[in-house]
C-alpha cells in the first residue's frame, strides 16, 4: 500500500472535470487491488474532441493551481477520442462516448469500488 494520501489531486482531478461540464464521472477505487497500476481511475466523457480536450486542459490547469503537481505522463491530446492523464496515485481518463464505450474499463476493473459523481447535468 503507498504511504501517501492521493485524497486533495482526486477532489481537484474531479473538481476540473466538474469545470469543463464533464459527463458520466465515475471513480474506481484500486486501491485495494493487487497489482492495480495506481490507487485511482477518474473516467468521464466529452461530447466531442474540443470538448475531451477542454475536460484536459481544465484537470491540469486546476491540479496544477491547487495541489501544485503536473502530470507524470498525458497520452492522447492529439486525437482527444481518450486522453489519458496520469498523475501517478491517480490516472484521469477522459472518452468521447463511443470510445469508452470500447475499452469498457469499469468493466475491467470490476473489482473495483465504483463511485459516480453527481454533475448536475
């Protein structure tokens, strides 16, 4: 188990995502799962690759004003059908609909402690 708290960089990842008007956020809580690759998956959508890409932009720039911490590693930018933003503890995961409809995570990590966040949308 990792000595930190990832607890104020989730709120803030969801916080940016919240922002943008992010669609379907769902959290998975890893933490308790061997071998899980971080403690969190943040997964939300966008309506289109602007969108997808804006949802990004507001995660980082949120993350990096009130928790002070980049991303390791961003994977997908360019397309923005999924950008992946890895944070180490926790990894945002941010589809265009039919692209998450694909990889189907949460369905992957099924073992996983799910949480949906409520949007108001």
């Amino acid at each position: 188990m990792k000595e930190y708290s990832s607890a104020p960089l989730h709120r803030e990842c969801i916080e940016g995502i919240l922002d943008a008007k992010g669609l379907n956020i769902v959290t998975l809580d890893l933490s308790d799962i061997d071998n899980a690759v971080c403690d969190h998956f943040i997964i939300c959508e966008g309506t289109s690759n602007t969108h997808v890409s804006a949802i990004a932009d507001m995660v980082e720039k949120r993350v990096r004003e009130e928790v002070e911490e980049r991303p390791w590693h961003v994977e997908g930018k360019d397309q923005s059908e999924w950008v992946l933003m890895d944070y180490v503890g926790v990894v945002v995961h941010i589809f265009q609909r039919e692209t998450r409809t694909f990889y189907d995570l949460e369905s992957l990590w099924s073992d996983a402690v799910v949480e949906r966040i409520e949007n108001g949308n």
